[in-house]
C-alpha cells in the first residue's frame, strides 16, 4: 500500500519507529548529561521528567512492535505522534527549558 511517491506504510512505521527509539534514548542519557554540567548532585524533582518520558517512549516502543508483528503500520505512525505529543505535554508541563 502506497501512501505517497516511494513512502510506503510499512517504511514509514519503520521511520517512525526509529524516531520514538532516539527519542527513548536521549530520555535515558539526559540526566547522565545534567549532572555532567551540574555542579550539584540531582536531586529526584531533577529527573523525574525525564523518567516520565522514558517510560512514555517505551510503553510506545513496546506497542509499536507488537502492532509491527500484526502489520498495523498506519497505527504504529498514529502512536509515534500521540507518543511526540505527551513527550512534549511532559516538557509543557514540568517546564523544561
């Protein structure tokens, strides 16, 4: 099934996929990288933010792959950006620069 020029469903869930991925992994190093610059010991208030969103972008991962077993791609993208879409609601509301 083509969605437009050479993107197909299953590539663009691939694509999607990989993004959620990146973004699981910068989740997971942020606070590796803050207390590298931070000259205070991070506190939990310090990291929970980027806990939350650890969790969010697996929970999303793990779903994306089992719809990728079934071949749902269209859901796969449509859980890729609810997945963007609370990872920035987490940013919003912690208030993270």
């Amino acid at each position: 099934m083509k969605l437009k020029g050479k993107i197909t469903a299953p590539k663009l869930a691939r694509i999607a996929t990989l993004i959620i991925f990146l973004a699981l992994i910068r989740c997971l190093f942020e606070p590796f990288r803050l207390q590298y610059y931070s000259e205070t010991t991070l506190s939990m208030s310090d990291i929970k933010p980027f806990l939350i969103g650890s969790l969010i972008a697996a929970i999303a991962l793990f779903t994306m792959n089992i719809f990728s077993v079934y071949g749902k791609h269209k859901i796969i993208v449509v859980l890729s950006i609810l997945c963007i879409c609370l990872l920035v609601a987490v940013k919003i509301i912690y208030a993270i620069p």
